[in-house]
C-alpha cells in the first residue's frame, strides 16, 4: 500500500509557506555598476598580464635577436601581436562596462568586440606557447 504524506512529513507546512507557488531559480546574483567595472579592469589587467607572467623568458630570447624579417616577425611575434590585438578588441568591452546601452560611451556592436577579443586573445596564447616551447627546446646563440 503506497505510503502517504501527512502534516508531520513538512511537505504541506513548505507548500503553507511558498503560498502554492512552485519554487524556481534562486534569484540571480548581480554586482553594482561600480563592482561590476572593478571586476572587468581587473580581469583586463589579469589578462594582459597573463602573457608577460608566463612567457618572459622567451619574449626575451626572441627579443633578444630581433631582425626585420618577415619569416622572424610572423613565427616570433604573431602570437604576441595577436594577444594585442585580442586585447585592444576587449578595451571597449571593459570601458562599457556598468553603463546603459543607448550611451555614447557604449559600443554599438559590443558583443562582436567582444567575441573578437576572446577569439583573438585565444588564438594568441596558443600560439605564444608553441613559440616558447620552441624558444626553450631550441634557444638562440
């Protein structure tokens, strides 16, 4: 015989207190405006730093024999110039920020800039570890 629920199991004392309304998502958490914009310049931050932390030793070898090559440029420095790049798409992401989208402050197409920023920046830190795995495996006289 299936069990039944009474009074004593908390189930009709927890529908007395939702007043029959079924319980959904915890409501969503969100930053003020101010909070908001320090997270993003930190994360900016964080991120431009990233590269420079982690890659010093190779940006130096390869800086180390920099020439005016096109085969030394695109091999050594894309990655770099990528990471820029991303960096410089995601400026106005992190500049908007906190503000309402019909400001002059805030970028018609933000989405793509930021799309953009993190494609870039990605493809930028991919190939700066392969240049310096590169740089380590094989480094220049």
């Amino acid at each position: 015989m299936p069990e039944c629920y009474g009074p004593r199991d908390g189930i009709i004392e927890a529908m007395a207190r939702t007043h029959g309304r079924v319980r959904t998502a915890a409501r969503k958490q969100q930053l003020s405006r101010r909070e908001a914009q320090l997270v993003g310049l930190g994360g900016f931050i964080a991120a431009a730093a990233l590269p420079v932390i982690l890659w010093h030793r190779a940006f130096t070898i390869i800086a180390s024999d920099f020439r005016l090559e096109t085969e030394y440029l695109v091999t050594g420095w894309t990655g770099y110039g990528l990471i820029g790049l991303g960096l410089t798409f995601m400026a106005p992401v992190v500049w908007s920020i906190g503000r309402r989208p019909g400001t002059r402050f805030y970028p018609r197409s933000r989405n793509a800039y930021a799309a953009w920023g993190v494609c870039l920046y990605l493809l930028g830190i991919v190939l700066a570890s392969q240049v310096a795995t590169v740089a380590r495996i094989h480094p220049v006289p």
